[in-house]
C-alpha cells in the first residue's frame, strides 16, 4: 500500500462491499451537510437574536417584566449556542467512526438523531404564555440538520449486516 492510499476514503474502501462502501461514503457526506447545517442554525441565533428579544419580549414583558425578559434573551441565546455545539461534536465524531468502520456508530447515530430531532421539535413547539418561544426561523433552521441526520442514519442501517465495513473495529486489508 503506497502513501496515497493512506486517505479517509481508503479507509472506506478497504474490505468493504461496494454497496456498503458506497452507502457509507454517502452517510459520510451526509453527514458533513448535517455539520454544515448545524453550523448555519448556529449562526442564524446569532443573527436572529433581534427576533429572539422581540419574541422573547412580546412573550414575557407582562408576565415578568421588560427587565427579566432581557435576561431571558442571553439564556435562550446560550441555551442555542450549546445545542450547536453538541450538534457540531457529535457530527465530527459520527463521520470519525463511520470513516474508522466502528461497528457501534449504527445504534450511536441513531440514537444521536433520535435525541437530537426531539430537541429540534421541541424548539420549535416550545410554549410559554400560550406563544411559542422560539422564532419560527430560529426553530426551523434548528430542524434541517435532522434531515440530513435522518438521511445519514438511513444510509448506515442500508449496509450489509455483517459487512466487514460493521463487523470490526478497523476495516481490514483484505483477500
């Protein structure tokens, strides 16, 4: 083996069935467009936090006055910002053990998805005095990574059982 084929995509390659080399690529790459989604929700709290104060101020100025409303803005703000964070450790580490053929990222990444499009429909739905808390945009771009996630999972659970991309810590060499 030379030192071109030492590449992630080598990685991919070895010893694996095409269909499961393939769909894992494919995950991978899905995967890349969740963590680019999950970096543009991030960034859209950011922007949007004028239309999270509006909100948040429409909601909570005659329940707890405009002083403590303020307050909620930098807790939601930081409550966002987290969320992003989390999304953007967990995106990494899937597309490392999907490139490592790690046999546990299939129960992983669906669990992962699972949690993180139940908090994604949360924020969206999320009330308080009857409103809902969050901008819709703000909720929204916070579903998009879900779908790619939801395109990663299907893609993974596709392979093989039992294909050397899931049965081993490493892929292996080969005939």
């Amino acid at each position: 083996m030379n030192g071109s084929d030492r590449t992630a995509g080598a990685d991919l390659k070895r010893g694996y069935g095409m269909t499961d080399a393939a769909n894992a690529k494919k995950a991978v790459v899905a995967m890349y467009v969740g963590l680019a989604l999950t970096v543009l929700a991030g960034l859209t709290a950011i922007i949007g936090s004028d239309s999270l104060a509006q909100q948040l101020h429409a909601i909570e100025d005659a329940w707890i006055g405009h002083d403590k409303a303020s307050e909620s803005q930098s807790i939601v703000l930081t409550y966002l910002l987290t969320l992003s964070a989390l999304g953007i450790v967990s995106w990494l580490w899937l597309v490392w053990a999907v490139k490592r053929g790690k046999r546990w990222v299939r129960p992983v990444a669906t669990t992962v998805f699972v949690l993180g499009s139940g908090v994604a429909v949360m924020n969206l739905v999320m009330e308080e005095y009857g409103q809902t808390i969050l901008p819709t945009l703000l909720g929204m771009t916070g579903v998009l990574p879900c779908v790619a996630g939801l395109a990663a999972v299907a893609l993974l659970w596709r392979s093989r059982r039992g294909s050397a991309v899931w049965t081993s810590g490493r892929p292996s060499a080969g005939p």
